[in-house]
C-alpha cells in the first residue's frame, strides 16, 4: 500500500500570503490529522478530520482551518502567513480514530 | 503546561549496547501511548505502542516499559545499531486513542558504532 502523501514538499511565501497544504490518506484510511512541528514546540495538533467533519481541533488561531473530502483527502489553509507559521506540517491517516496514526513525510513551510 | 516531557534532549550509545528512552505524563487520563521515530526530512513513523491496562509490550529489538503509578514510560531498544540513530517522540492519548495525540519534544538518540 502506498503511504500518507503530501503536497508540496516544500513551500515558501511571504507574510500575509495564504497557503493550501493537500494530503492523501493510506487507501482505506478515514481519519486524517495535522500537526505542526517547529523546534522549540515539538509536534502540535492541530486538527482531526473524520468522514468529511472536523473531530478535534487544537489550539491554533482561526487563521489554520481545514477540510475533509470524500475520498478521504483534506487540505489546510492558513490565511494571512505570519513569520512565526515556518513549520514541518505533518499529516497522519488512521483506518479509524482510534488506531495507529500513520504519517506523511510533512511539507516544510517558510514564510519570509 | 507540557503533558507529556522527555527530559533528555540527546542520548549517545554504543553499538550494540541498550538505548533507554523515558518520557514522563501529567495527565492521569492518558491510557494509550505510543513511540514514534523520526529521521531528517522524514515524517515520523510509528514504532510501537501500549495500552494502559499493559505494564510492557515487545516487538523484536524494542520493548515498551509503562508504569501508571509513576506516570512514565520508557522505551528499551536492545541491542541498538547505528541505523537507530534518530529522534524519538513519545506521544499519549486518552480515551482509547480517540483524542488528539500530545507529543513530547523528542529525545536524539545517536548510535556510535
């Protein structure tokens, strides 16, 4: 089976610019959550996505949102980039909300 | 406030000897908890995992140590191979996996040969 894809890998804007990271679930998979990664935070939830509706959300301003589509795919957006949003964003797909996560490879983000 | 601590930014080892990863938690409704590795440029993949109603779990080279009582957990990888060289997160979640996973920051674990 192929992994959790996501695109792009890399990425790079300017403050204020809004960005949209996408990410493909294992096949099968249902639950998709994203998480930030910077150095000094560690990995940092930041929302769950099950069968098109958000589960959880984490403790992130209304700039971070995300969706969920049918075949399992979601996307984040983050509006308004502020210096502060440079990040690894990993996304992981479960089979179901209560298994093993399972993440991508991340797509790195800098915002100059 | 930081639910789930690893203490130790880095650990060095020698091939072939024990690497033991800790990882302490607050939060006393933690039941499930989880290893994950994680190498430059890579996402974090997953390693092994316990449930609360365990006190140990092994796959192969890696045992996973919970004690409830003291609120930690370690991870014992025997014996280690410079391939295990990489960043080690400890993560948690409650209700049987169905809340969000809170990670710590992750120990680098190097392996010399």
């Amino acid at each position: 089976k192929a992994g959790v894809t996501q695109t792009p890998r890399y990425l790079i804007k300017t403050r204020g610019q809004q960005v949209t990271l996408s990410c493909s679930p294992i096949s099968g998979h249902r639950s998709v959550s994203w998480y930030q990664q910077t150095p000094g935070q560690g990995l940092q939830f930041l929302f769950e996505y099950f069968s098109e509706t958000q589960r959880n959300k984490g403790n992130f301003p209304g700039r971070f949102s995300g969706r969920q589509f049918s075949n399992s795919r979601s996307e984040m957006n983050v509006s308004t980039l502020e210096l502060g949003d440079s990040a690894l964003y990993l996304c992981a797909s479960s089979a179901h909300r209560s298994d093993t996560q399972y993440f991508g490879p991340g797509t790195r983000l800098t915002v100059l | 406030d930081q639910q789930v601590k690893q203490n130790s930014p880095s650990l060095s080892v020698q091939e072939g000897r024990i690497s033991i990863l800790n990882c302490d938690y607050t939060n006393s409704m933690f039941d499930y908890f989880l290893w994950y590795k994680k190498y430059p440029a890579e996402g974090p993949t997953f390693l092994i995992s316990i449930s609360s109603i365990k006190d140990k779990n092994e796959d192969g080279r890696f045992t996973v140590f919970l004690n409830k009582s003291a609120k930690h957990l370690s991870l014992h990888i025997v014996p280690s191979q410079p391939g295990d060289s990489a960043v080690y997160f400890c993560a948690a979640s409650h209700n049987s996996g169905n809340t969000p996973l809170v990670f710590g920051k992750g120990t680098r674990l190097s392996v010399i040969a």
